[in-house]
C-alpha cells in the first residue's frame, strides 16, 4: 500500500504520517530526505521528529537514489519527505527530474512493503518571489501529482486534521 500525506508547513503532516506508518506495523524504516548539518534551528526539528518516533524504528538517509534504497528495504517505510530530496543535490532539472519522478514512483510500485509518504503541498502557499523558486514549485507539484496517481490513499493535513482525498481520477 503506498500512502501520500500532504499538507503545508507546519500542519502536522509529519505526526499523521508517523501515525499511518506505525499502524502497518514493524519493521518500520523511517528514510530521512535532508541533511540539517550547520543550521541549528533544522537539527532542533529532525531532533523533535526522532525523540517523537518508536525507538525500534529504523532511520536511514535517502542521498541521491532513493528509489534504489526502497528496493532495498523491507517492511514499512516512511519517507519524509519528498521537497529535501527534490531539492537536494543531483537533483538536475527538466528531464532529469522527470526521470527521478519515474523512477521514484516505479520503485513505490514494486515494493513489497507498505509506503507512507510525506510532501508539502506547494499549490497553497505563498507565490515564489523568483524564477527558481517558482521552478521549484512546479516541479514539487509535478511529483506531487505523480506520487498520488499511483498512491492508495492521499491524505491533506491542515492544522494537525487529516482529511482523505478521493481515489485519483479523471478532473471533475
């Protein structure tokens, strides 16, 4: 099963995912997508998101390949999430995004496993103030639209609430 939680900054998307991810039970690998190394307020939160998790998780850095690491784990995985590793280095653009995305989402296909998934949900926030921001932003939102197509459920969270979508399908 493959579960995409959304939500803005801040909403509480990471909490419901730890919930979703801890009721398909052990082994649970948590797959960490940023390296917070040198900015002090980013390791106070990975700090707050790690004492928050079972201590019999499982944590593993993503780096580049990620769909390369889900083939290689077993149980239930969760990914938080997927902006840091779209951002992060070997990211390329164009076509070379859309090759992750490809491979990204053929790998959440063939796992064994279940899958909980964490993205931020760029569609409500703030217009990007520059050319590389706005790419950004579109791009997340390509993989976004990717990762649900393929996803058994998809979830928006707002304010801690977790609200499920309906199954993806044509536009009404």
């Amino acid at each position: 099963m493959i579960t995409l939680v959304l939500g803005g900054a801040r909403s509480g998307k990471s909490a419901v995912a730890e919930a979703l991810a801890a009721r398909h039970g052990a082994p649970i690998t948590y797959i960490a997508t940023m390296d917070p190394s040198g900015d002090p307020e980013m390791e106070a939160r990975v700090a707050a998101h790690r004492e928050r998790r079972d201590s019999s998780w499982g944590t593993v850095e993503a780096g580049n390949d990620l769909a390369g690491l889900l083939a290689s784990v077993r149980g239930t995985v969760l990914i938080d999430s997927l902006g840091p590793w779209l951002a992060g280095p070997g990211a390329g653009s164009g076509p070379d995004r859309e090759q992750r995305t490809d491979a990204l989402c053929a790998a959440l296909r063939k796992r064994g496993g279940d899958t909980v998934v964490v993205s931020d949900e760029v569609g409500l926030a703030v217009h990007p103030s520059s050319a590389v921001g706005r790419d950004f932003r579109d791009a997340l939102g390509q993989l976004n639209h990717a990762v649900s197509a393929i996803a058994d459920k998809t979830y928006l969270v707002v304010a801690g609430r977790a609200l499920e979508l309906p199954p993806a399908g044509p536009p009404l």
